[in-house]
C-alpha cells in the first residue's frame, strides 16, 4: 500500500530534464577546508574549476517542496604544486641519508600546474525553504580520468593518487523564473585521494589530501 501511494505520487510529479554549467575554485587539503595545506613536502594553490553536463529532477510529489535530483557532469579542475628550493650546499650526509636545514624557501620558478578531468555524479535532496529558496544536500560518485602527473611525482616523489572517490556537498540554489535556478555548493571528499610516503630527504612521511572547493551552477530547464 505504501510503495503504491509512493509510487503514483512520483508518477504524477513532473520530470524535468535540464543543461548544467557552472565554475568555481578547487583545492586540495589534510584537514579543515581553507586551512594552511603548507608541509615541508609541498604547497597546493588552489585553481578554477569548470564543469558542464545535464540534470534529471522531480518533486516526490505534485506541487511537492521536496524534490530529488542526479546530474551528469564533465569537470575540469587545476592546482598547482609549488615545490621547496633545495640549496644542496646546506644539506649533509648522515646515517645513509642527506639532511637539509630548513626553512627554505617556495620554488615558485619551478610550479607544477595539474589539470584533472573528472566525471562527477552528484545525487541531491532539494528542499524548497521559502520562496524561491532552498537548501540541497547530497553525495557525488567522482571518476577521474586524468592521471597523476609523472613530474611532480618524480619531483616530490611516491605521490598516491586514487582515480574514483566518493564526495560530499551543501549548499543554497534559488530559482530564477520557471526555467532557471542557480545553485551555490561546497563540496569535500569524504576520504583522502592523494597521499605522500616520504620526503625528498627519504624522511617518512604520510599526508593525506582531499580535493574540496566551491562553485556555482547555472540550471536551464530543457523540457
């Protein structure tokens, strides 16, 4: 009887298909979102983010304020990776391994910029809060499908890179007329998709990062 009246209220909401783009920033860190991600290993600089696809939706009911959501989306997103200046003349053999003084200071003539491509999966709840207004709330199946890059693998060495990884996101959307909405969202990986085994001096090492960022989605209803 329950799956019954379920399943006649969501045969009479209406679908709707509709064309996805948006941009934002992207990031990679250990802990707190927007934290120092400095190490002695390496410095991440946030890049843009980019992303394009489509979006299939329905309210769970007619005129319902609770509606479900699955987007498809090809995403572009960069960082750059700015290693430490070495100064060989300060560092010193000991015990089978060189040692460094420290601090030193950011190679930036020396950055190396990835570009990841991606096809994330986002499955959202929309609640229709007050007006226009509404809060989302959702998990995203992530497919990279751009490698770690081999330079700055070599450089930092023994860079761990996990190519499907399951995330996180919150935000707001508001609609813009009867066709259009635009979304604001965080997102996070809810597990660590790089990690790093040792540092440049053969030091042992284990930082784990998660990619998270910011961005907004413009939604056009297509039919």
């Amino acid at each position: 009887m329950i799956l019954c009246i379920t399943g006649c209220s969501i045969a009479h909401a209406q679908l709707k298909i509709s064309a996805v783009a948006g941009g934002g920033i992207s990031d990679m860190h250990t802990g707190f979102p927007f934290s120092d991600n400095s190490s002695e290993l390496l410095h991440l600089v946030p890049g843009p983010l980019m992303q394009v696809g489509t979006s299939v939706s329905s309210t769970f009911r007619e005129g319902g304020m609770l509606s479900w959501e699955t987007q498809l989306l090809l995403r572009r997103s960069t960082l750059r990776s700015v290693p430490i200046d070495y100064d060989k003349a300060d560092c010193t053999p000991l015990g089978g391994m060189t040692v460094c003084q420290s601090p030193f200071p950011r190679d930036f003539g020396n950055v190396y910029r990835w570009n990841n491509w991606a096809v994330n999966v986002p499955v959202s709840l929309n609640f229709q809060v007050f007006g226009p207004v509404g809060w989302k709330v959702g998990g995203n199946a992530h497919f990279v499908l751009s490698e770690f890059p081999e330079e700055d693998k070599n450089h930092v060495q023994d860079g761990e890179f996990e190519s499907i990884n399951w995330q996180g996101h919150i935000g707001f959307f508001a609609r813009l007329g009867s066709n259009m909405r635009l979304e604001a969202l965080g997102y996070s990986d809810l597990l660590p998709r790089l990690r790093y085994e040792r540092l440049p001096t053969g030091r042992p090492l284990f930082s784990e990062y998660r990619e998270m960022g910011l961005y907004l989605n413009l939604i056009y209803n297509i039919f």
